[in-house]
C-alpha cells in the first residue's frame, strides 16, 4: 500500500475494516453466529512504515522482536 504523506491512514484502515466486516457477513452469515457481539474486527491496529525496505526485510525484523 502505498499513500501521500498527508494520508490520514487510520481513517482508510477504519474504513477498510468496516467495508471488509460488512461483505464477509453478506457472503459468510455463518460468521456471525461467532462473534462477540457482532464486531468483526477489534478496534485497534498496527501501522508500520517502512521506507521501501523489501517485505523479506521487514519480516525478519517482526519475527526478531523481543530475541536477544
């Protein structure tokens, strides 16, 4: 993904997360019967920048956090 600088990123992901919750419901109505009252989604999330780093990169960085 990427976006302008001035994106304001938290509304698209809020809105991605909304429009993505609503069309699994539609096409999977079995799913609801699962949640905890309904929400899809939690309401947090994690937004990493990256610098055009490669996604190999940025994966070993993940799975490194926290080793010594």
């Amino acid at each position: 993904f990427k976006a302008h600088p001035n994106s304001e990123l938290s509304k698209f992901i809020n809105a991605y997360k909304s429009a993505s919750s609503r069309l699994i419901k539609k096409h999977y109505p079995q799913v609801k019967r699962k949640l905890w009252k309904e929400y899809f989604w939690s309401r947090s999330f994690c937004l990493l920048t990256t610098g055009g780093a490669p996604i190999e990169v940025i994966k070993q960085y993940i799975e490194n956090q926290g080793m010594k």
